[in-house]
C-alpha cells in the first residue's frame, strides 16, 4: 500500500482511506482482484489433460461417496458414482 500511497501523492498523516486511494488510482478492490485469480486458476486445472497427475486427482472421487451434483456440473459428467 505503501507504493500506492506514493504514487498518489498522499501521506499517513493525510488519513486517507486505502480504498480512497485505490478508488483514486482506478483499481479494484482486493476482493475483486482475489476472485479474478481464483477464477484464472480454477480455469487452468479444468483445462488440465485428465493423463496429467492433477487432471487424474481432480477425477478421483472418495471411495463409497457419491460426487455432488454441483461437481458433477461444474465437470461436465453426469451420471457419475
């Protein structure tokens, strides 16, 4: 934050809000930016090759459960038990 706060031209003892400032330098909340990443990510393993080892560990399912139906959406597979 330190970095922002210099290139926005204010001090701590100005009492300027974080979220002021980034809303100042046109920046996205935290939040906002840890969901973009988390999104990026996600993206990348479900483009995996299931003959990669992640690929296979994202198919695995415990044994003797059922996958959720959300999972099984989110793969793309029905009717798997």
């Amino acid at each position: 934050m330190k970095c922002l706060r210099i290139k926005a031209r204010k001090t701590r003892r100005g009492r300027v809000r974080n979220e002021r400032i980034r809303e100042e330098l046109l920046l996205s909340s935290m939040s906002k930016r840890i969901e973009d990443r988390q999104i990026s990510w996600f993206g990348h393993i479900m483009r995996l090759d299931v003959d990669s080892k992640l690929g296979q560990f994202m198919e695995k399912k415990p044994l003797g459960q059922k996958i959720p139906v959300e999972r099984q959406e989110l793969l793309g597979k029905k009717g798997l038990n």
